[in-house]
C-alpha cells in the first residue's frame, strides 16, 4: 500500500508497512512496489509539473504597473471597476 503526501512544494509517495496486502501480481518489480499511471493521471502530472515550472509572479507585469503607478500614468476606471466586481444577472441565476 502507498501514501500520497501532498504539500505546496513536492508530492512524495512513501511505501506503508505491509498490512493484509494483495497478493503480488505476475511481473511486479521483485523488491518494491509498482504503480502504473492512467493516461490522464499522466496528463494531469505532466501539466502540474508544466505550471510548477512557471514563476509565481510575472515580474514583467509587476514591473510595468509599478512604473506606471509611480508615474501618475495607471489609470483605472471606476464603472469597468466596480462592473468586474459586482456579481451579474447571469452570474446570480447560476449561469
């Protein structure tokens, strides 16, 4: 039997002492434990690992807004503001 441990920085999978375990199957690794992967577990693991990759922040962004924040330049507008952040006729019928 494995654990799965999950935290923000890694996935590791630990073996658990043996405890009414199934019977090995035919092929199985003769010291260790197997584990065969769905292809959308596989899918799933490679777009994690793909995200992972990515910075947390785009600093490019951050950049960009700071310069033009400390310019005077960033201008938001009230009304696309305040649109974004009140719920919508459709967003409240379960749209």
């Amino acid at each position: 039997m494995l654990r799965i441990h999950t935290d923000t920085a890694t996935q590791r999978i630990t073996a658990l002492p043996p405890t009414n375990r199934a019977p090995r199957r035919a092929g199985a690794a003769a010291g260790g434990d197997t584990l065969d992967l769905s292809p959308t577990a596989r899918l799933f693991l490679s777009a994690r690992q793909t995200l992972s990759a990515l910075p947390a922040v785009r600093s490019d962004r951050v950049n960009d807004l700071q310069g033009l924040v400390s310019t005077g330049r960033y201008k938001v507008d009230g009304e696309t503001c305040a649109a974004a952040m009140l719920p919508t006729e459709e967003s409240e019928a379960g749209a």
